[in-house]
C-alpha cells in the first residue's frame, strides 16, 4: 500500500526515523487501536495515535462531555458540552489527521461488550474505574491482544502493558492484571478522579506514556512494559519502577 505524496510529508518524521521508516509507517497505517475511555487518559492517547498515523482507532465511551471534563481532556472543547465523547473525539481527530478512520462506539465495556476487541492489534485502556479496568484487561486476554492500561489519582499515575497470553524468557506467561492487582476493590465503580481530584496534566503525562508504549509495540521497537509498573509522581517530579511477574494462582494463566 503506498503512501499519498501528503501522507509523505506529513510523515516525514517518521520516514526518516531509522526505527519506523516506510515499513514501520505501514505497520501503523495497518493497525486498529482500541481505546478505553476518550476522556483525561484518552485525550492524550487519540490525539498522538492519530497524528501517528494509526490506521483505524475504535473509541469506546458512554458518557458526554461535561464543563468539569475541560481542565484535563483536552481533545474536546467547550462547544463539545453534552456531546457523546466518543463523536467529539472522532471530530478531533477529523481535524487532526484525516487519514484516520475512527470507529466510535458509545457503549460502556463491560463482559457483554467484549467482542469490540476483536480484529485490534492493541488495546489501550484510559478507563476511569476499576471495574472497567479488570473487565478490559480479561477481555484483552480472550482476545489474545496486547493490552496498555494506566490508572491516575491525584497528583500520581501509573502505567503497563500487558501479554499474559505470551511467554516471557524464563517460560511461564506473561503476568495478568490480575497478577499485579488480584481483586477489585470495594468501590471498583467509583471513578477516582471524581471522588478525589486529578491535577490536569498527570493525565497528558500518562497518557503519553501509554500512546508510546502501543506505538512500540506496533512497531516491534524496544522492550514494553510488560511485568514492570512505571509509577509516576508529579509531586516530586520522580519516575519510579517497580517489577512484577505472573502469579500462578491467578485465574486467568494460572496452573488451577
């Protein structure tokens, strides 16, 4: 498939990057991205996969702009008020990137919504709530897709990737989300940010982390994240890891 002389230059970045290239450009072109919630998480991540050049992004979201929505979402705008978000970010990336196809899907994802990872080459999940999160990450296992997912609270945030249905060097799986978080919390439903706050821009640092981590794995460039947490603290402005590996007792991968 080749590229349009403005794909050419709107690409050109990325052309002459020795790890993307024409071959990497294409992979891009090719690939269908799911992403979990279009809100503080998701602004970040629609908007740097569009402007990437990602084929086809499938936007899932239920819910509608809001005015307490704008200190962090940056892809929508005070005239998106009462829109579905999944429609505003569509139109967002309309005008950023109209080589893009959009699929949007104004649904919240639970079990029963599951079939909507099917065909993706890489989940990216910028839900706002536990219950989200775990229904996401089994999801993406079934599926067999590589799964970003990140979490933000506050002033801190954290980020992985997950491909619990690969083998790691030494073997045994990859780890599940629910290796590194065995069960729900009481109030899974509650979206944190508003229960606790969030500083706007925890969001846009996350989300461009995870947007970086589905680049890679799109392109088979560097090592994911895959059992390592990247913690963020906007505080002290400190980046720290910490190592996580499968748990065999888990229900998905495990030996029961």
């Amino acid at each position: 498939m080749a590229f349009s002389p403005a794909e050419i230059e709107r690409y050109a970045r990325h052309l002459v990057l020795s790890d993307v290239g024409g071959p990497g450009q294409q992979k891009l072109k090719e690939a269908t991205v799911a992403v979990i919630g279009a809100g503080g998480l998701g602004s970040p991540l629609i908007a740097y996969l569009a402007a990437a050049g990602v084929g086809t992004l499938r936007v899932i979201d239920d819910d509608a702009v809001s005015l307490s929505n704008l200190q962090r979402q940056i892809l929508h705008g005070t005239p998106d008020i009462g829109r579905p978000k999944a429609d505003s970010a569509a139109d967002a990336v309309a005008r950023l990137n109209p080589e893009v196809r959009v699929e949007t899907h104004a649904v919240r994802f639970t079990e029963e919504t599951a079939a909507l990872l099917e065909g993706c080459t890489v989940v990216a999940d910028g839900s706002d709530n536990a219950a989200t999160r775990y229904a996401v990450s089994d999801a993406a296992f079934h599926a067999r897709v590589p799964l970003v997912t990140a979490a933000v609270n506050g002033f801190d945030g954290h980020v992985t990737t997950l491909t619990p249905h690969e083998s790691a060097p030494d073997g045994t799986p990859w780890p599940t989300y629910r290796c590194l978080f065995p069960d729900p919390p009481p109030d899974a439903l509650v979206d944190t940010c508003s229960a606790t706050g969030i500083l706007g821009v925890v969001t846009g640092v996350v989300g461009t982390l995870q947007a970086t981590e589905v680049l890679k794995l799109i392109l088979s460039v560097g090592e994911p994240l895959r059992g390592r947490l990247l913690l963020f603290d906007a505080r002290d402005m400190r980046f720290d890891m910490i190592g996580y590996r499968w748990d065999p007792a888990n229900p998905l991968n495990g030996r029961g």
